[in-house]
C-alpha cells in the first residue's frame, strides 16, 4: 500500500507525443504528485520530459535494451504507471504481454490513454481505408490485439478521440491536457484591413488535409493570408498561431487535434472536421460548447471565404468562445485532479471526465 507520508509516485512512459503526458504530469505535481515523464526518444516538438533513453536513430537491439532498462527503473518504484500513445515497455511476442503483468505483480497499478494511429484500426480510418494511407490495412489485427492487451492489464484505459472508443474494450473518452492556459495570453482576432490571416501547421499533411488548405488558399486569392508552420518547435508554432485570425486543423479524422486547443487557448477560432458520431460519444455539455467550426475538404473553401467576407466580424466572439472553452474542457490541472482520483479509485472514471464546477 501507498505511505500517506509520501505522495503517489506516477510514471508517464514511454512516449511525448502530442504534449499530453508532459503537461498532465506537470499538473500532477502542481496538485502533489510525484510524476516523471520517461521517453525512450524525444519527439520533434522539444515537449519537456524528465528521463530521455536517447534512443533515435538506435540499432534495433539498442532500443530492446533501453526499454528493458526502462522497465527495470519502474519495477518496483511507482505506484502508478500511465503508458501513453497505446505503447508498452516491451514488445509482443505474438499473443503474449510481458511487460504490463510483471509490472503488476510488482504492484503497480496500470493505465493506457490511445491517442489515434497507436490503435486506430487502418479499416476504419477515412485516409488509411482504401489502402492508399500510410498504415497498412493488415495493420488493422495488430492493433486490434495490443488494445486488448492493454485493455486486459490496465485498471482503466482512454482514449482522446471518440472514435478510439470503437476499438479500445471499456475505454473512457478524456480531453487532452497539452497546455496549461494559465500559461497562456490571449490574442484574439481584431478586426483589421487586408486578408484573413490562415494558420494551419500540419505534422503530416495527409492527415490533416493539407492539399485542400492550399487549394482554397489558390483559389481565394488576395482574400486571405496563408501562414503554413511546418518545421518548427511547438513554441515557435504558437508564436506564430498568436498573429493569425483562424486557424484551419485538421480536415478528415473526424475530431480536433491538441495544436487546436493550443490555439483555443490563444485565443482563435478553429476549423476542424467534427464528426456528428464523435459529439455522441462526449459528454452533452462538452457537445454543446464546443465552438469549433466543422468543415471538409470540400467545404473549406466556403467556410474561409465566409469568415473572410461577411462573417468577419463574428471572429472576436469567436476566439473568445474558443477560451472559455479550452479553460473549462482542456484545463490540466482540472483533468490532473480528476486522474489523481481515478489512480487511487479507478472506478471514479465510470462516469467519465467532467469538468469541476
């Protein structure tokens, strides 16, 4: 059992990707956790970790090895491990889950949050399922049967996207906590002379329907400012994101992605594909708030030219929404509190993520 001398001692492993475990940890601790974030390798956004294996670019056996290293730092040592991006310590060998039962023996209790193409099943994906996408569809089984082995060995599991729900056994849709917006100064769209300014920071322009950005820029001409951010460190994105009016997410999952709530932070209207599947599958007032403006491919074009013409005083309320609700959705150290009562009773997820009053 846990000493009430000493807080919880939480690891988040083995992966940054989307910011997530770093700042969701950097909220555990501000409510008294005691949490690390572990990384076998950095991700390219230079999000702050507290243990780095270094191993980019490391053989195949070098990599073995510093995940069994890894595992045996956190045998033994936490009570709660939280593995990120749907990934383990070990690898599968077939069937088999080596990792999460020896950690549990040890007395650990385990989570998983999946966050997209870590189980996102290749059949299903609007981009991946007509076998033209960067993940195979033969990718569709092993997925299939790492969520169940995660599913199998965590106390609860989560998902950021509601369509991970399909696949996950008993998974709990949960916002992402990538940037604390305390941290964060406003700058809300003003109205001004000359062309909508556009932000759209791709990290892989299939996914989030780059082409269709680039063509609406073409064909709007003079009426709005393209400022494609590719390239850069997350802070330079942002920096970037604060002088544009609108920022365009993605175009084709279905769902927003974390720079989106970056720039809701900041203070800007969105644009994103929302599925009408994916409000079904989150909580009814989250639905209701939420002030992204959904379009397509197809519908981009429209959408920009409207918010570039006659909508265009309309942006300011907009952004303004856009806060409100990234503060009350997207605030981590609300879901910081809220993980902190599931680590210790993980029942208290049945009800799913809400937002404290």
């Amino acid at each position: 059992m846990t000493s009430k001398a000493r807080p919880l001692r939480v690891l988040h492993c083995p992966t940054d990707v989307g910011g997530h475990p770093c700042e969701l940890a950097r909220a555990e601790r501000r409510i008294g956790l005691d949490s690390t974030v572990a990384v076998t390798r950095r991700g390219p956004f230079d999000y702050p970790v507290d243990i780095d294996l270094g191993l980019a670019g490391a053989s195949r056996l070098r990599r073995l090895i510093g995940r069994v290293q890894l595992l045996a730092h956190a045998f033994g040592r936490y009570d709660v491990i939280h593995f990120n991006f749907g990934q383990r310590l070990l690898p599968m060998l077939g069937p088999v889950c080596l990792d999460l039962p020896l950690l549990r023996a040890a007395g650990a209790r385990l989570f998983t949050t999946f966050q997209g193409c870590d189980v996102r099943l290749p059949t299903h994906c609007p981009i991946c399922r007509n076998g033209n996408g960067r993940c195979a569809l033969k990718l569709a089984r092993t997925r299939l049967r790492a969520a169940r082995a995660s599913a199998r060995w965590s106390e609860r599991t989560f998902a950021l996207n509601p369509d991970l729900l399909d696949t996950v056994p008993g998974a709990v849709f949960l916002p992402y906590a990538r940037l604390d917006p305390r941290t964060v100064q406003p700058v809300y769209p003003s109205q001004h002379a000359g062309p909508l300014r556009v932000a759209h920071a791709p990290t892989n322009r299939m996914v989030k329907g780059t082409e269709a950005v680039l063509d609406a820029a073409r064909q709007l001409g003079g009426l709005i400012e393209l400022d494609l951010v590719e390239g850069v460190t997350n802070q330079q994105a942002l920096d970037r994101i604060a002088r544009a009016d609108v920022v365009v997410d993605q175009l084709r999952l279905g769902w927003y992605g974390g720079l989106a709530a970056e720039a809701m932070a900041l203070g800007k209207p969105v644009i994103a594909f929302i599925d009408p599947r994916a409000r079904k599958r989150i909580p009814r007032a989250m639905a209701t708030e939420m002030p992204i403006i959904s379009a397509e491919p197809r519908s981009l074009h429209a959408t920009l030219e409207g918010l570039a013409s006659e909508a265009r005083s309309t942006l300011p309320d907009r952004g303004m929404a856009s806060r409100r609700f990234v503060e009350r959705w997207h605030d981590p150290i609300a879901i910081a509190r809220w993980m902190a009562r599931v680590y210790a009773e993980p029942a208290a997820a049945d009800g799913g993520f809400m937002p404290e009053a």
